[in-house]
C-alpha cells in the first residue's frame, strides 16, 4: 500500500518537474525572475509585500501572482498599489489545494503580463509542507517565519525550511512579549539548513524590510543564489 | 484533467470516510470519546495540550495521538506529563502528508491502550486546508486560531472554520500588541460558521485554559455537540 503511494507520489513530482521546467523556460524568455514566497498561514507574506510594493523596488518592474484556496483578499489588497495581480485559486482542482504546483501555475501564465514586469513574486497558499515538494518554475524561494510560531519549526517542518534560499524571521516587534529564544530558533534552522541565509524584519513596523526588498533586486538582477 | 482530479478526490475521501467509520466503532466499543485538534503551524495547540495536562481534567483519563510530519519532539514535550502519549508521523506515506487521515489513524491503534483511558486527544498536523477534509473517526473537533494570525484566517480557510464544533482564539495575552480587531474576526467567523461555539485563551497565562478543559471533559462524557 505504502509502496504504491510512493510510487504515485513521485510520479506526480516528476511531472510537476516537468511542467516547472516549461514555465522555467517561458519567464527565461521573457526576462522575468521569480520568486515563489511561502509560509504558514497568517505568518504576514502579504503585509510584507505591502510594505515592499508602497516602498518600491529600485528599477524593477514587480507583478504578484497571488495563489489561495479560495477567495481574492490578498489581491484585493495588493491591488490597490498599482502592481499587476492575477488571483490563481486551488479550490476547482481537488477539494482544494493546499499548496501551488507547477501546472497551476501554468494556468495562469496567460493572463500575467509578462513583458510588463521584471520579476514575477508568487505567493503560496499559506502551509508549511506540500508548498515546499511542488515547484514551480521559480528562480528563488524565500520562506517567511514568524517569531509567534515558535522556535521549533525549522525541526518540525525541515523540508520547508531547507527548500528555500532565504528566511525572513517576520514579526519582530513582538518579541519582548513572547518566549521566544531567536538563538535557539537560529540553532535549529541550522541544523536543518546549514547556511542558509536569514533576515530579521517586522513589516509592522517596517524593521528590516529594506534588506528583503534588496534580496528581491538581486533576484531580479540573477543575482541571488539560483534555485 | 479536472474532472479526473475530482472524482480521485471523492474515491479517496468515500475511502477515508469508512475507514473513519471503523475508527469511531472501536472507539465506541471501548468507551472512549475522541477530540481531533487542528490549527495552523505555531497556533499553540500543543502548548493548550500542556496547560490543560497539567492542570488535569477531573474524572476523566486523557491520551494523545501527536500526529507530525516527521519527529517526536511534541510527543516528548507531552510525555513528561504522564499521560499515555503515541506518535504517529506522517512522512512514510507520501514526501510527508500534510493532515492525519482516518487509515493513518487507524494504523496507530493498536499502540493505544483504549482501556486506560477515557478521551483521546488527535493533534493533527498543523495546516488549515487538509485535515477538514479527513474525519479520522472523531466525536468533535476543535480549532485553534492564534490572534497573530490576523483577523481574516476565517475568509480564507472556511471549509477549517466550518468543519469544527469549537474554536479556540489563542494568544490574547498578545492582543494589546498587535493591530488585530477581535470584533471583526469573529464577524469574519460569523460569516463562515455562524453560531458556532468559541473561547478566547491564553495558553501562555493560563486565561480561558479552564473553558477549554470544561469543553474536553464535556466530550468525554458525552455531553458536547456530536460531530
């Protein structure tokens, strides 16, 4: 039975591969970066665009591809800044998808305005396991943590944490009212993902989001650390 | 392609829906009530399982199934309270699944010693779009939802807001802190499970920790709203 599930499993990575690599090459040749931004749900990826798309990213033209079960909140949101958003809901393909995968992306290549924008920033369905098994033809992932989840994360969900280049450490305004240990958080993502390079910011207060809205530049310039 | 995936999705939730089935009739033979609790990653549910642990639930014998993708690390946090705690990882099954199902439930069993307790607590993997989808043989479910999360968890993820009998607010120590407006969650919660029964705790002072225990030992005996 297991053996079965492993096999259908990877059947399903392999043709997401696949498909992330026809997407891949499309934004190749239109000369757009991605970014495929993850975390648990309510860890703040939206208000972190927010303050990165009020402030603005120095000669770079941004579109969001915005993924939800269901619903266009967060491109209700981001839409009022005068950046391109397209809304990719998961619910029509299973009783609702907690997660992208590459052909979903795919779907919704069509209605993004390609030669519009430099970098192409997809937001992920809000969930700290499957997001991190699907690509989607990025060129970078940057995966968000906030302080309140606490600092066993990284151990609990290692496949998230070492899927992806970066780590914003989100929410850093609360920590005088929580028990949170940043020292042991910052053990533990190193045990799973040695390295790996890591922010702190509060898009709350704004703390540190210029060194996130450079990490984007860089991306968007190929020069961040490729995928 | 879609309608595949569909039928797929309805074949494999008929197949979870009798092997939960079969869950709920051992659970019945042996006396024992069962609690399915769910969140997103960091909403606190198994700091709730330690407050409501040690301070005790009268007249009623508690177990927990700690269900995680992969390691023990909650089970052992929990172990340390003597109560019979088993660890059930997902990760065998699939790259990791994201959710318990009612066959994953039932593979643990026979490591639960049903005769000595009275209520079985299932903590589910953290994540707020599968586990509603999978009954795994509970009599009730609660949610728990951290106030850091923000107040439109709820619009976002409505089949998790819907498929619970109780939600659970956690962390309002922390709402002087944050720009969170209770009142328009719960209009948010309203929208998606009207009337549905909630508490507002902290599981960091202990506030509202008591209502949760009354609504376990309520289930226990039977007394809470069937699932």
């Amino acid at each position: 039975m297991h053996r079965t599930k492993v096999r259908v499993a990877t059947d399903v990575l392999d043709a997401n591969a696949t498909i992330a690599r026809a997407n891949r090459a499309d934004f190749d040749r239109a000369g757009v970066r991605v970014v495929n931004l993850m975390s648990a749900p309510g860890a703040g990826k939206t208000a972190l665009l927010e303050r990165v798309l009020i402030d603005g990213l120095p000669a770079v033209r941004p579109g969001v591809l915005e993924g939800d079960v269901q619903g266009s909140f967060d491109a209700d949101r981001l839409s009022a800044l005068h950046v391109p958003v397209t809304q990719l809901n998961t619910d029509p393909g299973f009783g609702g998808e907690c997660h992208l995968d590459a052909n979903m992306v795919r779907s919704a290549l069509g209605a993004i305005a390609l030669e519009e924008i430099d970098l192409l920033i997809i937001e992920n369905v809000g969930n700290l396991v499957c997001p991190a098994e699907f690509r989607v033809g990025e060129d970078a992932r940057a995966m968000i943590s906030s302080v309140t989840e606490g600092e066993d994360k990284p151990l609990k969900y290692p496949l998230m944490f070492r899927a992806c280049e970066l780590v914003v450490i989100n929410k850093i305004d609360l920590l005088p009212h929580l028990d949170f240990s940043l020292e042991r958080f910052l053990e533990n993502l190193d045990r799973v993902h040695p390295g790996v390079e890591h922010m702190l910011v509060s898009a709350r207060t704004g703390e540190g989001v210029d060194a996130f809205a450079g990490w984007l530049v860089a991306v968007a310039r190929g020069g961040a650390p490729a995928a």
